[in-house]
C-alpha cells in the first residue's frame, strides 16, 4: 500500500478530518503482511501514535505537530516532557491536552 503523510496532510488542509478518519479506515482495513507497520506507513512518530492508541484525534496531534506539544500537566500543571512519554492525552476546557499518568505534584 502506497504511505503517506496524513498529519502533514491535515495541517496543510488536504484533508479534512473526516477525510483523514476515513483513509485511516481504509488503511487499518486493507493492510498485508507485506506492508510495514500503519506508524510508518503513515508517517507518525511514536509518540504521535501513541497519542492517538491512548484517544487524540488526528486533528489534535496534526496541531501539536505543527505548533508543538503540550508541555504542562492540565491537571497539576508539572512539566511534561512529551517524549519521555508518561502522560496521557484527555479533552480539558474543549480542548485536548497532556496529563500525566500519575501526577507527581498533585496533592
């Protein structure tokens, strides 16, 4: 299957996020044992894939991806270092956001 860089295609508006769930559909449905793993076939970091096992929309980690990731905790608001994983992404205020996964400051 032909790879291609669906968050990059969101920021620069080629996909609309419909468009993007329906061509991860078609991936996740349609792929081979020959084809390499739908990360990279789609070009996402790990820590964007994880994002989005752990709930992010594409739209969400399109955004952090272009205008970089949350780097606080909405919840105790301790540093979140987004490569060194530990957190969890959840919608807080309307939007989506880090929170870790045990809050090291939260009392």
């Amino acid at each position: 299957m032909k790879r291609c860089d669906l968050l990059d295609d969101l920021i620069k508006g080629r996909l609309s996020p419909e468009d993007a769930e329906s061509m991860y559909d078609f991936y996740m449905d349609n792929l081979t044992d020959a084809d390499p793993p739908i990360a990279e076939m789609l070009n996402f970091s790990k820590k964007e894939w994880t994002a989005h096992a752990h709930g992010a929309p594409f739209q969400a980690i399109a955004r952090w991806r272009d205008r970089g990731w949350p780097d606080r905790c909405f919840i105790c608001g301790g540093e979140i270092i987004p490569d060194d994983f530990g957190w969890f992404p959840r919608e807080h205020d309307g939007e989506y956001g880090l929170r870790h996964i045990v809050c090291p400051n939260k009392i």
